[in-house]
C-alpha cells in the first residue's frame, strides 16, 4: 500500500487504537552533518586509493594498518582460535542459512517461451558477478552477521565475494567470514569501506553490488554510491513488534522485546495488542528484567526511547496498526497465530507462534536477519539468495515472427515519429519477403 492510503486505513480506526506507552523520541532524521562528511570520505577514496584509507581507518578506528588483505595464514590461525563449540555451532547457522538458500534458488528458474508462432522470449538467471560485504564490528562480536551476506552469495554463485570489516572487530569475525566462504576478507571499515568497495584502491577490487548492514555512516554511504554500484537496501536501526491477544504471556512478549532492544540505544520495539491486561503486565515485566539484564545499558535506553505498547479495541485495529508499522521482525502471539498470520501483508520476517522467537533467525535457523526497516516492508521484503542474482531477458526470432511483429512495429514508431526505429523494423520484413 501506498503511505497516504496507510494513512487513511489508520485513520479508519484511529478511536480504537490508544498507547499505552508511546515512544519519547522519534528517529532522527540523517542529519546533513553525516551526508557532508561521507561525501568527503568517498572522494579522498576514490582519488587516494589504500593512502586514503590509512589515513580514514586512522582517523575513525584509530588503526592504520599496512597491508588491509587477511592472509591466508591469519584466516587459518582465527579459525583455530575459535572455541570448538563455538565453530560447531557457526558451522549449524552456515548449513542452514545454505540449505534455506538452495531451496530458495531452486524456486528461481530460467524461462523459454512462444507467445506467438517463432517468437522466443525467455530469461536467465544470471549471479552478480562480484559483490562486496560489508560485515559490521558493531556493539558485540557478532557471528552471524557475516553468514547472512556471504553465505547467499556462494549459494548464487557470485564469481568472487568480498568481506570487509572494521581493523578492530574481533578476531573471530574473521573466523566467521572465512568459514561463510569469503574469497577475499579486509580490515576496512565504516563509509572508506563502502568507498573501497564502490570505485576500488590498488587493494580492493571495485564490485557491482554491495551487501550488508552498517552504522549510519555507512548507510549513507551505500545511499550516495547507489547508481555506481548496486545496493541491498538502506538500513535503519532495529526493530521488533509483537501483535497478541489475551492468549500471550507477558513474560514471552517482554524477554522478546528486550532481547532485541540490547541490539542498540535506537532499536524500535513495540508490544500491538487487544489485551489491555497484557499491556499492562508487560509494561511492569519489562521493568522487572531489565533490573537483572547485563545489557540493560542499551535495552533500557531503547525501551525507554523507542519502546510502544498499543492498545487495539479490535483485531482488525491490531492488523491495521501492524501493518502501518511493517516491523522488520513481526512476532504473531495470538490463539491461532496462523490465521492471524495470513492478514499480515507489511513485514520483513514473521515469527508465527510463541515457539518462533526472533532470536533463532537472528543467529542460525536459516532465514536471513538482513531485512527492511523504517516502514520499507510495505515494498520490499529482506536481503536472499535472489538479491544476488539477476534476471535478464532474451529473445529470438523466425521469419513467420517477424511477419507478425514488424508491421506493428513499424505503425507504432511512425506514430511516435522515430523515423530510425521504423527504418530497423521495416528493414527485416523487407529482408524476410524477399527470402
């Protein structure tokens, strides 16, 4: 739906929704002071090459290395650091994140057709040939994050997969990049990696598209390359709803919630609910285990900030509501989630029943957790196998298909006064009544 008409559908039931608790603070809009200073990281990049990325990763990261390239030497040695469940449990997430990614392409097949006698039109499914992923260091270690991009990309079977992370992340993201298949991995972070990625230095190679979440200066910088290169989608700070009736648990609904606030101080998280009894006892449960969460730092801050428990008259208020959010993750809690589960159109991933928490897609049952935010899942859904891919068409002709489709042709382009395409199609009917 367009926004002005999800406007008007939450206009429609604006006397049955009321807040409980309403977010104190709203996403700041990019502030002209992060466009200025990415623009003038890409251009020192893009006429300095690596002497600009040493004095960039010096500048923001503190570290200039010498050489960016992870060898093959110290991809070896971070995998073996890894503790060995640790690794086992890396290797789980990757063959499911595979297995999930092969179904996938599988459902991705090339096309012939004749719609009219020798006319032949088709596509191919063709891989990206080089992409770039960008792999953040973030607030924690996280090993997921490098199994979402890079897995699908081998999956795809892009020609050549590039990872870069910040020179300070922890060893094991190296691990992780090169157990997802990274051909080749570098310490470059933040806007100069995105830079590196979209025009290429004497190190990186430049690639077509560029995959993976990031801080805001990276955000903006995938936004001003977009057009040089391709891009996933702009990401925004995290966000989880929940929509529940009388049947959820609070305490369910509230470790949810907070386990995905302790992502960042700006995460979105938000309980949509018919139950005002369970608004209320998940406002005092949230309370209650941020007193004894060893994130609370972060949590607390989003919940504070960002958290929104919304009391619907309605299901249908519920469903309208939901679907004006389009959550990145939606968590459905109700007697029969199913049912509830096909109104939902707006989106990034779903999580149908109590048993489907966010957590499991986050790290390793096979769904990718790169997906929309600020409201994108009401057009598009998140980062797959088939952001990797293109398709492409084709088309070929016999003589009887050319009898059929020259002369419309040729009467729709005198029509529109394009002498020179009226010539190109007249010129092969000629050729064919004269074989």
């Amino acid at each position: 739906m367009k926004a002005h008409s999800m406007s008007a559908l939450i206009a429609r039931y604006a006397d049955q929704i009321t807040h409980i608790k309403a977010p104190s603070r709203d996403e700041a809009v990019e502030s002209g002071a992060i466009a200025e200073t990415v623009k003038a990281v890409l251009a020192d990049v893009r006429a300095g090459g690596d002497a600009a990325l040493r004095r960039l990763s010096q500048r923001f990261d503190g570290v200039a290395p010498e050489r960016f390239e992870v060898t093959a030497e110290e991809r070896a040695a971070a995998v073996a650091k890894l503790d060995p469940q640790t690794r086992a449990d890396t290797e789980f997430a990757i063959a499911n994140v595979r297995a999930f990614a092969e179904a996938q392409l599988k459902t991705i097949l090339p096309l012939e057709v004749e719609p009219l006698p020798g006319l032949h039109l088709g596509h191919r499914v063709i891989p990206i040939r080089t992409v770039g992923c960008y792999v953040p260091g973030g607030r924690y270690p996280l090993l997921s994050a490098p199994i979402m991009t890079l897995v699908p990309a081998k999956v795809a079977g892009c020609k050549e997969v590039i990872a870069c992370l910040p020179p300070n992340a922890h060893e094991a993201m190296i691990a992780g990049c090169h157990l997802s298949g990274a051909d080749r991995i570098f310490r470059i972070g933040g806007a100069q990696a995105i830079a590196a990625m979209a025009f290429g230095t004497e190190s990186v190679p430049a690639v077509d598209k560029i995959m993976g979440p990031g801080n805001a200066y990276v955000n903006e910088a995938k936004r001003q390359v977009f057009g040089q290169v391709g891009i996933d989608a702009l990401a925004g700070p995290s966000e989880i709803y929940i929509v529940a009736d009388e049947t959820a648990r609070a305490e369910v609904v509230a470790t949810d919630l907070l386990a995905q606030a302790e992502h960042d101080v700006r995460t979105r998280v938000g309980l949509i609910t018919t139950d005002r009894a369970l608004a209320e006892a998940v406002l005092t449960e949230v309370e209650a285990q941020l007193a004894t969460l060893s994130t609370a730092q972060v949590a607390g801050v989003a919940w504070r900030d960002y958290g929104e428990v919304v009391l619907c008259a309605s299901e249908e208020a519920m469903i309208a509501y939901s679907e004006h959010i389009a959550a990145e993750h939606l968590q459905v809690h109700t007697r029969d989630p199913h049912a509830t589960a096909g109104k939902l159109t707006n989106y990034g991933s779903l999580f149908i029943g109590e048993r489907a928490s966010v957590v499991y897609s986050d790290k390793c049952c096979g769904t990718n957790h790169t997906l929309p935010t600020m409201g994108a899942g009401r057009y598009t859904g998140g980062l797959w196998v088939g952001s990797y891919v293109k398709i492409c068409t084709h088309q070929w002709l016999t003589d009887e298909a050319v009898r059929a489709v020259a002369p419309p042709a040729c009467r729709q382009s005198a029509s529109e006064t394009l002498e020179g395409h009226r010539r190109a199609a007249a010129l092969r009917l000629q050729s064919n009544m004269r074989s």
